[in-house]
C-alpha cells in the first residue's frame, strides 16, 4: 500500500435504509421552498465525526485498531433526527442539514476519533462537533427560508465506517474503505 497517493477520507456513522427513504423524502418536500440548492445524494448521507481529508495509505491501515476499539467500546445508538437548519447560523446560506440528538455514548465514540485522527497524524479540530445530517448545498447566493418544523422517526446507528471521498460533477461519491461494528457485534 505504500507509494500510493493520498486519499480525501473522513469517519462517520452509517445509516440505516429507512432513515435513507425518510431523508429523501424529507429533501423533496423541502426542495420547493430551497431555490438553488443541490441536494445531496440520499444514499450519501451520513454522520460525520471527524473529517479528515488528504489520508496517506498508511495513515488509514494506523487508523484501523484505533477505530476498531472504539465501536467495540461503544454500543450501538439509538438517535432522534429532528429540526432543520442552514450552516452558517447568520448570513448567506451554504448547506442545508437535519440535526441528529445522540446519546452520550456518541459523543464519546467522536472524541475516541478525534484522539485516533491526532495519534496518526492529523491536526487537531478546532471546530466544536456538532451531529447534523447535511442534506444539501447551495453554491450560489441564496435567500433564507422558512423552514418547517422536522422529526423522523428515531433510528439504529451500529457502524462507524472510514470512507473514502471522491468529489465529481455530479457530487461526492463515498467509498467504505473499513467498518468497524458498534459494541463488537
């Protein structure tokens, strides 16, 4: 694996196939009041718990034992997705995302990451974790809109997986590089 180039890689929570349909869903019914948005790819929706970008081979086969040890330390979750909103808080509008309510044992499964990303090499992340699902992305300048009150039914979250990340035209394509079962399973 070494002498190959880097790969655009991040950590992330799968999700199931029903909250796929039930984000799709909820992306259409939003479409209408959202003018110049590009919607993200349902089946490309995920959380993210830490991204971290340019990932040398070695880096990724070093991250393995890291992450494998904190899914098996951490039992699969049950989430709440509810409310929607826009990145940034204030201003012009760049991604339109769905939050996600986490139980403690999450928060400790991202901090887990976040020391196995530094152990191997990355800079720290400044930026606070905050779980949200993003549905959308605007590139153009866009008016804030209204937006509905959301909650989807809760959902399983048992896999944390290092994907791998190929932007093209028609969007990000993601490929699971490594899965890594919560609570051992």
């Amino acid at each position: 694996m070494s002498g190959e180039a880097s790969v655009r890689a991040f950590i992330a929570l799968e999700l199931d196939p029903p909250l796929h349909t039930a984000l799709e869903e909820l992306q259409q019914r939003l479409r209408p009041n959202l003018g110049g948005i590009r919607l993200v790819r349902p089946e490309g929706i995920h959380l993210t718990l830490r991204f971290l970008g340019p990932t040398r081979p070695e880096q990724i086969q070093s991250l393995g034992p890291s992450l494998a040890a904190a899914a098996r330390a951490c039992p699969a979750l049950e989430a709440r997705v509810r409310g929607v909103g826009m990145f940034p808080d204030r201003g012009r509008p760049r991604i339109l995302w769905v939050g996600v309510d986490l139980p403690p044992a999450a928060f400790e499964l991202q901090r887990a990451c976040e020391v196995a990303a530094q152990d191997t090499g990355f800079e720290r992340e400044e930026r606070p974790f905050r779980a949200h699902l993003t549905l959308g992305r605007w590139r153009e300048r866009a008016a804030r809109a209204e937006l509905p009150e959301v909650e989807l039914a809760p959902t399983r979250l048992d896999c944390l997986v290092l994907f791998r990340s190929e932007l093209g035209k028609a969007g990000a394509v993601y490929t699971p590089l490594a899965r890594f079962p919560l609570g051992g399973r």
